[in-house]
C-alpha cells in the first residue's frame, strides 16, 4: 500500500503551502528571539553538601563527634548512593550523592528526607556546634562574577557596600540569587588568665550571664499624650568594642569592669572563610546566578547597566571589577551559529544555481530557514534554550539538511522530467 504522495499534494495545493510557510517562519523568528540563552543545560543537580562548624576543636574530634555521627544518621536515606566527607580542624563537609537514575520529581523529596534526619541529630551535637547548614543549591552556575576593592578601605567597609550591591543586583529581572564570594565574617573574642580570674573569684560562666543580661531589648510601655502616643524603647546591645568592654560585673560584692579583667578583641571567625584577591588586592565577589529559562545575554547587558550605576554611586577608591562574563561566552557561540547559517545559505545557493538552475536553487536555500524556523517553533514550546548542546545539534543538523535538501529537490526534477 502506497503513502501519501507529499509533493503531489504540495504541488496541488500550493496557496495553502505558502500560506503554512508564512505562518512557520513568522512563529520560528518570533521563538527565536524569545528563547533562553545559556551556557549549559539545566539538568537536576543530585549532590547536597552538610557543613558543620566546630570552632576550636581538632580534625580528630570533628571527624569523631560530628562527621560519622552525622553519617550514620543519613545513611539508608531514600535514594542516596554515596556519603563522601571531609573533616578538617573546626569544620566538617559532607556530600550527600543520590543514585543517578533517581527521578527528577523524587529528588525534592529526597532532598527534605535529608534534612529532616539533620534536624533530628541538631540537639544531640556537641555544644558549640554550628549547623548542620545543608545546602542543595551550590550546583548552579555563577553567569557573572564582579569583584569589589578598595584603595584603603578594609573587608569590613567593603562589607557595608557589598550588602546594598547584593540587594540592587536582585532586583535586576532574571536574577534568581546574588552570592557574596570572599567575605570574611567577624566576632568577639574574650581571652582571660585563668589564674587572674580564679583570683577574682570569677568564672567564664558569669562573664557570659553578665553579657546575657546586658545585651537584650526590652519593652519599655509608652508615654501617652493627647494626642500622641510614644513609645520607649529600652536596650543595652552592643554596638561597639567598647561597649562590651565597659560591661560591668557584680562579684564579691563590688563592681568591676570587664575590660580590666579580660581582653576583649573584634578578629575574624574560626576556621577562616575563602578570601577572594583581585590585582593583588583583597576583594569581595558578587557571583549572579540566573533563572531558570532566562536570557543570559539579556541578563548581562541588563547587569552591567546595573553595574554602571552602582560604580559611579560608589565612593573614590572603591572600584568594581568584572571576573567572569559568561554572556560574552553564550553570545559568541551562538553569533558562530548564525554565521554558520549564512555560510550554508550562501554555498547551497551557489551551488544549487550552478548546478540545478536558479528556480530550483531558489526552492533549496529556502528549505533551511524554514526547517529552523519550525525547529525554534518546537524548542519554545518544549522549553528548549540555546545551548552550548542544542546549537552544537542545529550545526550537526544543517549539514544533514543542506544535503537532504539538495537530494530531495533534484529527485523531484528528474522525476518530472520522466513524465511523472
């Protein structure tokens, strides 16, 4: 049983192929236009991290008291292939890896079995303890990684600057999160003699419920008017070195100043975060991850226009630096695309007018845009971006439609010419 003849049927009803070529062209350069640009597929990263935070303690005692512990808990975890982890003084790392044929819709799933295991281990952790901190979202990419220095301002005046930066760049469409890189956080840090305070008659826990009971806010009711009514306010927070320092201590019946009994410094956390350097200088980064299905050449040109506003609001000798520019990346990929295009266009032209005459010819380089233009009309509405994947599919593509093309068109020429 013979199939539908479609170059009969073509040739019979040519109004209506003209018209559907219309339609499909004009669908395919409007997707076009509209779709995604990336660097890389999405894909469903299946790698969660732990962190765990341990100041003061050895790599012996994290890998003990907090590692395996926390190991064994999460072993038997619906899904999860492997537990890989690192243990070093003050903190522990540990990967959660799932099975690589877990399903896309189970891994949020999994994802909550996993923290909910954690929460269930938080209270019986040693004290001191920070987190466990789990972190699922440490997979996605970074498109734009700007820096931030400072001629003579340190990484806490940075800092003050770095926090608006953040919140302007989230505010840009398309952003889905804005990751300060380098940041080193601070604390207090108390350090006495033993033998001093063992004279004195004072233990560390009285130092702590001293600094307990000084730094609190509390209700302080309301003076009412007339016609107004304020409210007051009573705190003793800290706001400075200083005021710590100046916190007083009833011991034995007499007052005493805690900056005489013990010293008081403002110094960076313990284990130390990543420090981030630019041109030699110390700096703070601004990694921007994208949405999903954004257009990460939009999204550049919209974050440096950002970004120039943000520079020239900045004090003089805070200058902003650009690390990482992935748009420029995708951009150049997909104008290597486009000249690809033109340059099949252009030789099948050449080549089909010197060889099957200009009519033909005509009919042949027409049959490439088209095919795109119906493919971009199918990528938009499967959610399909241009990718490094999906444009090296179209190159592969052109090459097989330049010849299919070229075959189909002069199969029907000698068909034709055999009265067919």
């Amino acid at each position: 049983m013979k199939g539908p003849n479609l170059s009969a049927w073509a040739l019979t009803h040519q109004q209506m192929v003209l018209y559907l070529m219309l339609v499909l062209t004009v669908a395919g350069v409007l997707s076009y236009f509209s779709l995604g640009r990336a660097e890389d597929p999405d894909f469903t990263f299946k790698v969660m991290a732990v962190r765990t935070l341990w100041p003061g303690a050895d790599a012996q005692e994290v890998e003990h008291e907090l590692t395996e512990r926390l190991e064994k808990k999460l072993q038997g975890t619906p899904w999860v292939e492997t537990l890989r982890s690192a243990s070093k003084p003050g903190e522990s790392m540990i990967f959660v890896v799932l099975k690589d044929y877990t399903p896309k819709a189970e891994v949020p799933e999994a994802w909550r079995q996993v923290r909910k295991k954690l929460d269930d281990i938080r209270h019986t952790l040693p004290s001191g303890v920070q987190g466990p901190f789990p972190n699922e979202e440490f997979g996605d990419v970074q498109i734009h990684i700007f820096a931030l220095t400072g001629d003579g301002f340190d990484l806490a005046a940075l800092r003050r600057y770095a926090d608006q930066i953040a919140i302007d760049l989230k505010r840009v469409p398309d952003v889905k999160s804005v990751e300060l890189i380098g940041v080193q956080d601070e604390k207090i840090y108390l350090e006495a003699s033993p033998v001093r305070l063992a004279s004195l008659g004072i233990t560390p826990a009285q130092i702590g419920l001293a600094l307990q009971q000084q730094n609190v806010v509390m209700p302080g009711g309301f003076v009412e008017t007339a016609s107004d009514r304020v409210w007051l306010r009573v705190t003793g927070s800290f706001d400075s070195v200083e005021r710590i320092r100046d916190t007083d201590l009833w011991v034995n019946g007499k007052h005493l100043r805690l900056g005489d009994i013990v010293r008081v410094t403002r110094g960076l956390s313990d284990p130390p975060s990543p420090r981030m350097r630019v041109g030699g200088q110390p700096a703070i980064g601004f990694g921007v991850v994208m949405d999903k299905g954004g257009n990460v050449i939009h999204l550049g040109e919209n974050l440096d226009a950002a970004m120039k506003t943000i520079a020239a609001n900045l004090p003089v000798g805070v200058d902003v630096h650009v690390v990482a520019d992935q748009p420029e990346v995708v951009k150049q990929s997909v104008t290597l695309f486009q000249t690809s295009l033109f340059e099949a266009i252009m030789i099948v032209l050449a080549v089909s007018f010197l060889s099957l005459g200009w009519r033909t010819g005509t009919v042949v380089a027409l049959s490439i845009p088209l095919v795109l233009a119906i493919t971009f009309f199918v990528m938009k509405i499967f959610g399909i971006d241009l990718q490094r994947i999906s444009l090296g599919a179209l190159v592969i593509a052109l090459g097989l439609l330049v010849d299919d093309a070229i075959i189909a068109v002069e199969m029907m020429v000698v068909k034709m010419e055999q009265g067919w």
